[in-house]
C-alpha cells in the first residue's frame, strides 16, 4: 500500500529584530507551527506564502522580500497519517501582525526555549532551528 501523497505547503519561518519567531494555531486544533499554508494547484510557493500571510495575519509582503531556506517534510500535525512537504521561506519583520481567518491565536516565541507549547513536528524538528540562524 503507497503512502498518501504529502500535503504541499509554503511557511514562514516570521522573525522579529528582538530574535523571536512566529507561531501561530488555527480555530480546533492545539498545535502551534509557523503561519503559511496549502499550496493551491498552479500556485508558485512564494505566491502562495504571500497569500496565506496575508489571510492569515493581515501581513502585506514583496513576493522578492522572504527568502527561501528549502523544502523539509514532516508528519503533518492534523492529519493523521499524512506527510506535509514545506517550501520555507524566512522573513525578517518589525510590523506588527494580528491572528485572522483561521488563526485563533499567535504567539512570539523565543525559538531556543520555545517553552510548553504544543508544537507542530515541521515547527519542532526544522523551524524553529532556522529561526536562529541570522538572516
């Protein structure tokens, strides 16, 4: 039996001039992971980040300001099952951002101690490590 095919995201790993990143959770779920979203068929990663951004956090961004960091997989925090394949893109940001559409909450975390919260496996294992990285 082949495995089901990877949900194709792109995400922003969102850091702010203090050195903390974006996290956000969407309205039903408990896992907090970096803002971004489905890839939509005919949609160039970059074109799609810019889009979820915006939908997501009320972000307006350049499509030539994130820059990109590469493609990590990771089991996927709400389907059970399943695999997302993330096209990341860092993006360094001194605006400030607010939790709409789907976001029920948002939170900066320091990505070296990140605390209790409950993290998406893509956040957990790859983000938050390239959150420290300079940009």
């Amino acid at each position: 039996m082949s495995s089901p095919t990877p949900i194709r995201i792109a995400a922003a790993v969102i850091v702010r001039p203090d050195g903390l990143t974006l996290l956000v959770r969407k309205h039903g779920t408990s896992a907090f992971m970096q803002p971004g979203g489905k890839i939509e068929p005919g949609e160039q990663p970059r074109q799609a980040l810019c889009r979820e951004l915006s939908e997501e956090i009320g972000l307006t961004v350049d499509p030539a300001q994130p820059v990109y960091l590469g493609r990590f997989q990771a089991p996927a925090a709400h389907e059970e099952r399943r695999m997302v394949e993330a096209e990341i893109f860092r993006l360094d940001i001194a605006e400030p951002v607010a939790a709409t559409a789907e976001i029920e909450e948002i939170v900066w975390v320091d990505p070296k101690a990140p605390g209790s919260l409950p993290l998406a496996a893509l956040t957990r294992d790859h983000v938050l490590a390239l959150a420290m990285v300079p940009g």
